[in-house]
C-alpha cells in the first residue's frame, strides 16, 4: 500500500514541477532570446528572429551562443543579443556585462556595422573609410542542454555540456552567422505552454485522486482489523 503513496507522490510532485516550468516560460514569453525550458530543464536553442531598430542588436541564425563576462570573472553564454554601450564606448549586454572578446566603439562613430562574420566596423566623422574595431566570437556546445541556465538568459559551462568550440561566425558548422538590427524572439509558444499546462494540472489532480484512494483503503484494511 505504501509503494502507491510513493507513486502517487512523485506524480504530485513531477507535475507540479511541470506547472512551475510552464510558468517560468509564460513570464518570460516576451524576454529577448529566452529559450523555452522543458520539465527535463533542458533549454531549446531554436527560435526565429524579430526585427530591431538598433544597430547594436544582433541575431544568430544557428547554434551559436554569444559570449559574456561575468563581474566574477566567469564567461557566460547566451543567445540574447540586445547590446548596448556603456560609458567607456565597450560593446555590453542589458545588464552591463562586457561581450567577449570585447569591443569598444569610439566616441564621434557615425555608423556601426556588423558583418554576417562578425566584424565590427565603425565610420568616424570626417571620414569615409570605415575602420575594423573588433569581432563578435560565438561558442558552440556539443550537448548544449548541459548548461547551467543561471537566469537573466546567461548560461555556464558544465562538465555534461563540455568544452565550448569558440570561433568567428561562420568559421565552423553549426556556429552559424550573426544578423545585424535583429533580435532573436522568446520561442515559447502560448499554445503549447497552455496545452502542457493543462496536461500537468490534470495529471496533479489523477495523481491527487490516487493518494486519496490509497488512503481510503488503508482506513478500511484498519477497521477490518479492528
């Protein structure tokens, strides 16, 4: 009788951790570059692109995962590219924290581009040749579902993801390139989060129902032997 408890009891709390992931994915349904997550915590790196006015944006059309600096010192990877400058001109994401290799835009710039390779070229006043000031570098994992997702869409490196294949967009398969003016979108789907959400509520309600049962049965196995 107890091993129905038991099982009954993981099914309450499996599901309720599904209803918990179905939620983190709903909040987080309009957050730039947010990949879905499923109850196997395994975050999925497909998505489409959204058109940006800033020149600083920049998409991925593959695999690839842009590289940060952590204040601690640690590289994170993500799929967000909403970038912005900070007060010293360097390239930095939503939270401040430096792209890698870094690359610093200098002051009076007319024009930003960012090449498919991911070359960074600005235009200075007065000039008409434009100057080479960095390049975005993209890493690549080969059990990308290894990493450990630490919010704020920035992921770290793990012994199951292994070692990261660092490179210039295009320079191996799989990296893919880097679009300019374009914002990759959250690939949560409402439809499916609310699907999964009533699969998980109903499935915590059948779990729910055999505790019950199970409780019912031994209060009379109890009284018959009373």
């Amino acid at each position: 009788m107890d091993s129905g408890y038991y099982a009954a009891a993981a099914g309450l709390a499996s599901q309720h951790q599904a209803l918990d992931v179905v939620a983190h994915n709903l909040a987080n349904l309009a957050t730039t570059g947010y990949r879905g997550q499923q109850t196997t915590f395994r975050s999925l790196l497909t998505g489409h692109g959204g058109a940006s006015a800033n020149p600083l944006n920049a998409a991925i059309n593959n695999f690839g995962m842009l590289q940060v600096l952590l204040p601690d010192g640690q590289t994170a990877y993500t799929r967000a590219g909403n970038f912005e400058l900070d007060a010293q001109g360097n390239l930095v994401t939503q939270d401040g924290n430096p792209v890698q290799p870094s690359i610093s835009i200098p002051t009076g710039a007319t024009s930003i581009t960012v090449g498919s390779d991911g070359t960074v070229s600005v235009t200075l006043a007065g000039q008409t040749a434009a100057q080479t000031v960095g390049t975005i570098q993209l890493a690549l994992f080969n059990n990308p579902g290894g990493l450990n997702s630490t919010g704020s869409n920035l992921f770290l490196q793990t012994t199951a993801s292994g070692d990261p294949i660092v490179g210039a967009p295009g320079g191996t398969e799989g990296l893919g390139s880097v679009i300019q003016g374009m914002l990759e979108q959250s690939n949560v789907s409402v439809v499916t989060e609310f699907v999964n959400m009533i699969v998980a509520q109903r499935s915590y309600e059948a779990s729910s129902k055999v505790v019950s049962a199970a409780d019912q049965m031994l209060q009379t196995v109890n009284n018959l032997g009373r």
